[in-house]
C-alpha cells in the first residue's frame, strides 16, 4: 500500500468515526435493560401527567402551567456492594426538565392552634410513588431489585413531550460533559 492509499484510508476511518460518534452511550427502547458497574437499569415508561396531579402540593399555585412526566424504572444489582442508585436528565424540545424532589422521609413539622406539635407528610403521586429505601438496597445481595418513580416537571407553558431519557453521572462530581450510560427513546 502505498502512502496515498494509507493517508485516503486513515481519513477515511477517521471520518466514519466522527460520523458515528465516540461515545459508548448506549442507545435503548424503553423496556431495555442498561449495566453499569453493578447495576442493571430500565426505563419502563415515561407517564404524562396533568397540571392538577401538582395540586398535591404545598405552593401548587407556584407551579402553575408545567406538566409533570413519570419516568417509571427499575434497578438490580447484579453483584453485591455498595451501590448508589441511577440519576436521570430528560429532554424536551432539546431542554433538560426539572426533576421533583420529594423527601418522604423528612415529613414538615407543624404546629396546630393548640400549640401541639405534629408532622405533616410529604405530598404523594399516586402516579408515581417511589417508596423503595436506598439504606436497605445498598446492603441487599445481587439480584435484589426495586422499582422506582421520578416526577419531571416542563417549563411553564411548554407542551413538548419527553424525547430522551439518560442515565447520567449523580452528584456534584458530575460535569457537563460527561456522557451518559446509556439513553431511552
């Protein structure tokens, strides 16, 4: 070969990877089955919900024309460990939703008319509960699996649906360009 033939080959070979992407993201239909470490992830379905799902919560008003999304999924370990759970981004219309965060362990003191101290649970998605206890999990064999829920809320007034979901790098470690594990559609 001579080396015209081997520089039109390497551009070549170089070219078809900027046209297919460096990136070891992979790409599944909801339903699929992701592993990272010794995680197995799938998100089954992403649920629409209603403006009125958000009257459930305390300043309601506050979120006013934003539609919450359901991302159901489900997590096994597949080695035992300490493991962390998966962290999600959904896209919209090319735009990151807001995920809801709701403590259910941290209910909010209140204090009544009698002067009584009592506590106040956090608010609930009968579509969407997530009740599974991280603590336990972490501690459990392989194979133990729990099935969870994330709200996802969109920008006021925005009527686009979700396009994407990503497994994506949790916590403050985590920087903007870091590629996801793997993306439902």
């Amino acid at each position: 070969m001579n080396s015209r033939t081997a520089t039109l080959a390497a551009l070549g070979a170089a070219a078809a990877l900027a046209l297919t992407g460096c990136s070891d993201t992979e790409e599944l239909s909801y339903g699929d089955k992701a592993t990272k470490d010794n995680l197995e992830v799938s998100v089954v379905r992403v649920e629409t919900g209603s403006n009125g799902d958000l009257s459930v919560l305390k300043d309601a008003s506050e979120y006013q024309g934003r539609t919450p999304y359901y991302v159901h999924y489900k997590v096994t370990k597949s080695e035992s460990g300490d493991v962390d759970g998966p962290s999600f981004d959904v896209t919209a219309d090319g735009d990151l939703l807001t995920r809801l965060d709701i403590m259910a362990a941290f209910p909010e003191p209140v204090v009544g008319d009698d002067g009584q101290l009592s506590y106040e649970e956090a608010p609930k998605f009968d579509k969407c509960l997530d009740e599974h206890d991280s603590a336990k999990f972490a501690k459990a064999p392989a194979g133990e699996s729990y099935e969870g829920c994330s709200v996802y809320l969109s920008e006021a007034g925005s009527d686009a649906s979700p396009e994407k979901v990503e497994w994506v790098k949790g916590g403050l470690l985590r920087s903007s360009d870091d590629e996801p594990f793997a993306v439902w559609k």
